[in-house]
C-alpha cells in the first residue's frame, strides 16, 4: 500500500486562505479572482464558515455582457449581488488529522473542487484538487 495515502491533510493544505464576508458584493469577489492565483473564496459571518465562492459560481452569477461593448446598466448590477446569494451553502469541510485518500473521496463523492479545513469549527486551510495532485505526484 502506498504511504502517500496515509499523509494528514495538516501537511498539504494552503493556510494561505481568502476570506469575504455574507454581505460582500460581488465585486469584491471579481478583484480578487482577477488578481490571485486561485479559485475558491472562503465565505465567513462572525468568523464561522458560512459558505465557499467557487470561481465557477461566481462566473455563472454574471452577465455574460460584463466588460464587453454589449454590456448594459442591468449586465453591470449583476456585480452589487452579494456572496450569500451567489457561495454554495453548508460546504463539505474536512478535518486537519483527516488523511488525503479521505479528502480525495470527498472531492470526487460531492463534485466539487476544494475542502475547507475545520479545527474544531475554526478555519485553518483549504484543499483543493491540484493539493492532491501535487501530493500524489512528489
């Protein structure tokens, strides 16, 4: 069996999260997404995991005019929703002593593309899919 599987998801999480609050509107989502190298944001309320806003989710919710010469007044208030109305509720989240063949199963199980980590409720990481490539990868 490989060891690799057995790696606790503590050692390959990004403890470099982005956080936005419930009532952030939506361009606060797009400058960051514009302006970092990743593509989930971590939606929080009274610093408690309230949702994630994913990039794809986040692109769905717009126009497909914005920033194009066919743009109008409407296409540009898709911009003012806010994260709530937008972030997928009640995210699957891991813990940190869970191991990355458990994160893996999650990710495929659910569908989606990154895990918060919870510590005993608080955030401390986020995995997503390229984590465990690298992972299984070195």
């Amino acid at each position: 069996m490989d060891l690799k599987l057995d790696i606790k998801a503590s050692e390959i999480m990004s403890t470099r999260i982005v956080t936005i609050e419930m009532d952030d509107r939506l361009t606060v989502a797009k400058e960051i997404f514009d302006n970092a190298p990743f593509h989930h944001l971590l939606v929080i309320e009274h610093d408690e995991l309230q949702g994630v806003l994913s990039e794809r989710d986040f692109l769905r919710a717009l126009s497909p005019n914005i920033g194009n010469i066919n743009e109008t007044e409407r296409d540009t208030e898709t911009l003012q929703r806010r994260a709530h109305q937008v972030m997928t509720r009640n995210p699957v989240t891991i813990s940190p002593n869970h191991t990355i063949k458990q994160a893996s199963e999650l990710l495929l199980e659910h569908g989606i593309g990154s895990l918060p980590v919870l510590d005993r409720k608080k955030l401390v990481g986020i995995i997503t899919w390229k984590d465990l490539l690298k992972a299984f990868s070195s």
